[in-house]
C-alpha cells in the first residue's frame, strides 16, 4: 500500500511541475500583450526568470524528497541483507 502512494506521489510531482512550467509561460504570456504600464517585454520577462527559478527550486525539492525515500530504502534493505548473514 505504501508503494502505491509513493508511485502516486512521483506522478503527481511530475504533474506538478508540469503545470508550473506552464503557468509560468501562460503568465508571462499574458504580461507581454497586457496593456498599459503593467505589460510589456520587461515585465513578460521578469515572470519569466523568476518563474522559472520558483518551478527548479520547488521541483527539485520535491524530487530530492523522493531520492531521500528511495536511498533510505535501499539502505534498509542493504542492512537487512548483511543481518541475515
């Protein structure tokens, strides 16, 4: 049961990450056709940058969340092998 929500898991991270980097295009999408004083290239590329920087931060630290479950398994199960030595 516990593999069934960490596969879950993994998929909805990948989907996360997906519709981050999509949001973050979608977004600055719309400030490039804005009107006004609040649209324009600059602020287009601001969300850009700094979208992009928020989507690698959030999705590897979730990715290293899930790294640091499978090491901590695969050190469980190593040290369960040398025990039954």
């Amino acid at each position: 049961m516990r593999d069934l929500f960490i596969g879950l898991f993994e998929k909805l991270v990948g989907a996360v990450v997906i519709l981050l980097c999509l949001g973050v295009l979608i977004a600055a999408g719309a400030a490039l056709v804005a009107p006004g004083p609040n649209g324009g290239l600059l602020p287009a590329l601001a969300i850009l940058v700094g979208g992009s920087i928020y989507a690698i931060l959030m999705g590897g630290m979730m990715y290293l969340f899930l790294g640091v479950y499978h090491n901590t398994k695969r050190t469980a199960e190593a040290i369960e092998a040398l025990a039954k030595r």
